[in-house]
C-alpha cells in the first residue's frame, strides 16, 4: 500500500512540475525566466536572438525533466526519511538529489557559456555586469527563512 502511495506522490509531483515549467514557460517568454532576458544586452542582432532562443529553449526542456526527476527523488529521500530507513539507504538517495542538483548547476552554466559565445566582446561585459548586478538583487532580497534579525 505504501509503494502505492510513493508512486502516486512520484507521478502528481512529475505532472505538476511539468505544468509549472510549462506555466513559467509560456509567462516568461522565449528567452525563459524573466531575469534571463533582463541580462541580455539589447543590441542584438536577429541573428543573435534567433541563436540564444534555440538554446534557451533546448535547456529548458531538459532542465524541466531534471526538476521532475529531482522532485521525484527527494519525496522518495522523504518517504525513507519517514519510515526510518538505514541510514545508509538515506544518505545514498541524498548523494542521487545531491548529483541531480549538480547537474543542473552544470546545465545552467553550460547554456550562460553557450549564450556567452553568441555575443560581442562587448556585448559579452553588459552581459556580465547585468548578471552580477542581478545576483545582489536577488541576494538582497528578503524571503521565507531569510528575516534579518539586526
């Protein structure tokens, strides 16, 4: 009965991370997220666009099924977590979400290192420096878990 469970647990998160990509997807334009497209230069040529949309849209895809799949894999550390598995059985599904995690990380610098390589020498410093300013946007900002206490 619980395998029934896990496995229905493993299929709704596939199918509605699936449908988040997708919602995210189609909200945020060919280039993806909505910060990605802030970090493009705006000078680029039709060729450029044409170039970075491709890979965009070739990354999202497999980064869609990477967050499916790591989702998946972390209800099922969940689950051993919940019946009290070994804890070797535990730390072995940690190191699968902890390759999953790292793989994506890879995906993501793969396809900045592809985007890179469509642009000028100076497109390539508003690129860079539109990145770095976003990051201590985002670093700056408040959320769950990050109340300053000063």
């Amino acid at each position: 009965m619980t395998k029934i469970k896990l496995l229905t647990a493993v299929g709704l998160a596939v199918i509605l991370t699936a449908a988040y990509a997708s919602a995210r997807q189609a909200r945020s334009g060919p280039e993806g997220a909505p910060g990605r497209e802030r970090a493009l230069p705006e000078n680029l040529s039709a060729e450029q666009r044409t170039a970075i949309r491709e890979i965009a849209h070739k990354y999202q895809k497999e980064m869609a099924a990477l967050r499916a799949e790591m989702e998946a894999e972390r209800l099922e550390l969940e689950e051993l977590i919940r019946t009290e598995a070994g804890r070797d059985a535990i730390f072995a599904k940690l190191d699968e979400v902890g390759a999953l995690r790292t793989e994506m990380m890879k995906k993501r610098l793969a396809m900045r290192l592809e985007i890179r390589a469509q642009l000028t020498d100076e497109q390539k410093e508003r690129f860079d420096q539109r990145r770095a300013t976003m990051g201590r946007e985002r670093a700056g900002r408040e959320g769950p878990g990050r109340k300053r206490f000063d």
